[in-house]
C-alpha cells in the first residue's frame, strides 16, 4: 500500500480543507494585487492615509502650479486656510544653508599677501586663503573693490575662549575660493559661446597680449587669448621684477601680471573654414559696468547643454514674476526651466519714491511696508531683469 503525505497540520487540516474546497478557490481568484504605491502592506493602508489627507487638506492645502517649487527651493511654500491666507516666504542667505561648492557673488573688501576678506550677501563675511604651493602673493591675484563670483570651501564654527578664559565666544570661519577650476567646474568646450562671461587666470603676458588659462574641460592651458587691444580701460604690465620688489601698483583699471584672476568675456570661438583657421579662444576684459550689462539669451543658454551647476553668480537675467511672496518675488529664469527668488531687499532699484522717502518709518507705517512691490511689478509675467547672487 502506498502511504499517504499528509501536509503540516496533520489530518484534521485535509479534512477542513475537504469541507471548504470552493471557498479556497474564490478567495484566490478574488485576491487583488496590493497596491503599486503601497508595495508593503496594500492598498488598505492608502486608502487610510488618502482619508486623513483629504481631512487636512480642508485645514492647509499648498498651492502650487507646478511640479518644481516656488523659488527654486528656497522659499517657504504659501499656504491657505478657512482662516487665512500666507503668500509665500522667501528664506535668507544664512550661514547654516552655506555648504561646501555653493557659489555666492562677493566683493573684495581687503587683501594682503597672504588673504583676502570678501563681503558677502545678507552681511556675510569670508576669506580667501593665499595656496601654500603659489609662489605669487594674492594681493596679485585680487585687488580690492573687485567684484567677482566666489565658491565655499568649508564653512566651520567654532568656541574660542577668552584671553582671561573667563568666557566663550562662538566665531563662525566661511573659507572661500576664486580658482578658475572650482567655479568653471563642470563646463566643457562644446559649453562655451560668444558673449559668455567666464573666469580665467593670466598665464603668461607675452608682446602683444596675454595667455589665459580657463581649466575647462577639453581644454588646453593655451587655448585662449587675450589682446591688449581687447581690453577695455586703462590697464599695466607687472613683471617679475615688480612682484618680487613688491612695488605699489598705479590707478589703473586693469593689472596684468602671471596669476592674475579676472572674468572674462567670450568674444570668439574656434573656427575650421576653408576662408580661416583658429584654434584659439579669443576674450575681452571688460569693466564691471560694460559686463553687467550683458544679459544672458536663454536659448543660447539651453542649447549649449547649461544646466542648474554651471549657472554663475552675477549673471543678468530675465525673470518671469509668478508669485507675490511676503518679502520680495518668486520668479521662473532661462525659458521657465528654473525657479528663483528675488527679496526685497534686492528690489532696490525698483523702489518707488514715496517708499525711498519713508524707509525710516516703514516699520511703524504699515501701508508702505505691506508688499509694495505688487504696486510695481503688475501682472503675473512681468519681465524684470536681476543679477544672480547664489
């Protein structure tokens, strides 16, 4: 005879099993798969979910008109209620949203030989350290009142007791960097196009102009130029016998000498022709006032591959309004491809004169302080031009 399997559970579950063989089967075919958003535990879960949503949803519900958010990121999402209405919030520069490869628009405010201290938006402060391995002193690299992008390199905090030790004091140290291989990470040649503001640093200063080195991918270290005669203002030649004599530099709008960091201008590209030949970029150095004007075509942007990382502080752009936030505008740049803000305090150059003439008592008088800026910037996609700080 041959002897029966029997399954775990013994007799009494075949016999149960044998009882019940139609409801088995129903309850297989009835199975429903769980739920694709829920992959753990089913669609009874979301369902559950889904309901306390829709009860908070009467309570605070986030308006939004789009998948990206208002602001880029950077600002608190308005919010509405039975109660009340909050327009959006735009968040400060602070020290705590400073991470390592952030890019800030910075002014030198002092430079010595061996550092250099850059003013930085919303009353920031940082420094530039001179690299152990250079042999030029970095008051020959900045001078003071450049404007020029800046990138963090570490930002740190620290206690540092008194000289009695009888009390702390927490100092906060923002370490920065103007090497053109940090803030033209990520470009590579086929990025580059005419009228492009990119940084560079003199290589050599030969008779008729000026080796610059971009450090972009693709790149060599000869690959660009710059004439004299490109130049716009006054400038002077340093040699070597200058810096080592550490001689007082003139009144000049440019100095040129072996290390010397500038932004520059993009005036012509590498050409293959039958008619001409090139392999060199050519640039021009402008003045701060000449290259601020230059406002950046965000179809020439888009279509040389620009993304979010290679966007510089300082670039002049036009924005599309999309939002009134309670400090200042939420706005969309480069064809609508990225979000920004701009705060009121950045809206200096639209300020209206009876708001100039009454900055002491905005405080006090709420009619003035209360988003004046809907007043001048009318219509949702109102077209207004901002340099980029961060």
């Amino acid at each position: 005879m041959e002897e029966e399997l029997f399954p775990r559970g013994g007799a009494e579950r075949i016999q149960k099993e044998s009882k019940e063989p139609t409801k088995t089967k129903e309850t297989k075919k009835n199975r429903k798969r769980a739920n694709s958003k829920d992959f753990l535990f089913g669609s009874k879960d979301v369902n559950s979910k889904r309901s306390k949503n829709t009860k908070d949803s009467s309570k605070s519900t986030v308006i939004a008109s789009s998948v990206l958010p208002l602001g880029g990121g950077a600002v608190l999402q308005p919010t509405q209620s039975a109660s009340a209405k909050k327009p959006a919030f735009i968040e400060a520069i602070s020290f705590l949203k400073l991470a390592k490869g952030t890019k800030l628009f910075g002014i030198v405010k002092d430079v010595t030989s061996e550092y250099a201290v850059v003013s930085l938006p919303t009353m920031l402060t940082g420094f530039v350290r001179n690299d152990a391995k250079s042999v030029i002193p970095l008051d020959r690299v900045l001078s003071v009142g450049q404007f020029l992008p800046v990138v963090v390199v570490k930002a740190t905090s620290e206690t540092v007791k008194s000289k009695n030790g009888s009390s702390s004091q927490m100092k906060r140290r923002i370490e920065l960097s103007v090497s053109p291989a940090l803030l033209n990470n990520g470009l590579s040649a086929d990025m580059l196009h005419e009228a492009m503001s990119i940084r560079g640093k003199i290589r050599s200063v030969e008779d008729h102009g000026c080796i610059i080195d971009l450090n972009v991918s693709g790149l060599g270290g000869s690959s660009c130029f710059l004439k004299f005669e490109n130049i716009n203002g006054k400038y002077c030649i340093l040699d070597e016998e200058d810096l080592e004599n550490n001689e007082e530099m003139d009144d000049s709008d440019f100095h040129l000498n072996k290390g010397r960091i500038y932004d520059f201008t993009i005036k012509s590209l590498p050409v293959n022709t039958k008619k001409e030949t090139s392999s060199i970029i050519q640039v021009v150095l402008e003045s701060n006032k000449s290259r601020s004007k230059r406002i950046t075509d965000p179809a020439i942007h888009m279509a040389s591959k620009h993304n979010i990382r290679t966007l510089s502080p300082g670039m002049l752009l036009k924005v599309d309004v999309e939002h009134f936030a309670r400090n200042g505008l939420c706005v969309s740049i480069l064809g609508n491809v990225y979000r920004g803000a701009i705060d009121s305090g950045h809206l200096g150059g639209y300020l209206p004169d009876d708001v100039e003439e009454n900055k002491s008592s905005m405080k006090t008088n709420t009619k003035l302080s209360e988003m004046w800026w809907k007043n001048v910037f009318v219509g949702k996609n109102r077209s207004v031009s901002f340099a980029r700080w961060t």
